[in-house]
C-alpha cells in the first residue's frame, strides 16, 4: 500500500519562522517543523512534502499540483495572503483535496484585519494558535481524513 500524500504549503515571511517575531510564532524554525511533519508522518502512513514561497501565485499552482497528483490533503499556511487572497480561497474551492487552514499564532488574538480569512470559507478546518504543533495538529486531522 502506498502512503497518502500530504502537502504541506507555506506562504509568505514564513521562510523567516525562528528568528521574525518570536514572541508571535516561536523560536521553532520552518525546517525544524518540516522535519518534525515528516517524522510524524512517516508513523501515520503518509508521504509529507513540506514548500515555501513568498509568492501568491506559486500557492495556486501547488494547491492545483496537490489536486493533480491526488493529493489526500493540504496543510495551507497563507500567512498574510490568508487575509487577502481571493486566488487562494477560489484555488482550493476548485480542487478536491481537503485543504487543512493552519497559523502559528491566533488571528482573532491579533490585530483585527488577522480576523478576517478568505481561506476559512473553503477550508475543511482550521487550526490556530499553538505554535509549531499547529501543524502537527494539523497532521493528525489530515491523517483521520477518509
């Protein structure tokens, strides 16, 4: 039996995690989190391709990947885009992989444009505010998924 492939997908400024704000996201770096994903994963049975890029248009065309390749989820980090991207919230509208909204910290905690996400209305779920095990939470959700 193959594994099931997660796609893990981080958007802008994320590249920077350990060291920008680490009183908002933690001293945890963005390879320490792919590293932590892939190990967890491999208990859970599923392959885990972690990405970053600090373009909008690139998130698109991985979340179209994600559906070509018959993705069993996406984890989606947007970061700002998650408060301004029509592009993305209409991407996963038009893919079938369930797409999982994570964020490191909790945007109805921050400032009041954070509230707002155009990612939630197409997301399975969403998971905020727990830091690096955001992800993980992530994963686990993505794992029990049918």
């Amino acid at each position: 039996m193959s594994e099931k492939l997660v796609m893990v997908l981080n958007g802008p400024n994320l590249n920077l995690l350990g060291t920008r704000e680490p009183e908002i996201y933690g001293a945890t770096t963005l390879a320490a989190i792919d590293h932590a994903l892939a190990e967890r994963g491999a208990a859970l049975g599923l392959a885990v391709e972690c990405r970053q890029t600090n373009r909008e248009g690139e998130l698109v065309d991985w979340l179209h990947e994600a559906h070509a390749r018959g993705a069993h989820a996406v984890l989606l980090n947007a970061a700002g885009y998650t408060h301004t991207s029509v592009a993305l919230l209409d991407a996963i509208k038009a893919i079938t992989p369930p797409v999982i909204e994570i964020h490191l910290s909790n945007p109805h905690a921050r400032e009041a444009f954070r509230h707002t996400s155009w990612i939630a209305p197409a997301a399975r779920g969403t998971i905020a505010g727990f830091g690096a095990d955001s992800y993980l939470l992530g994963l686990e959700a993505a794992a029990r998924l049918s």
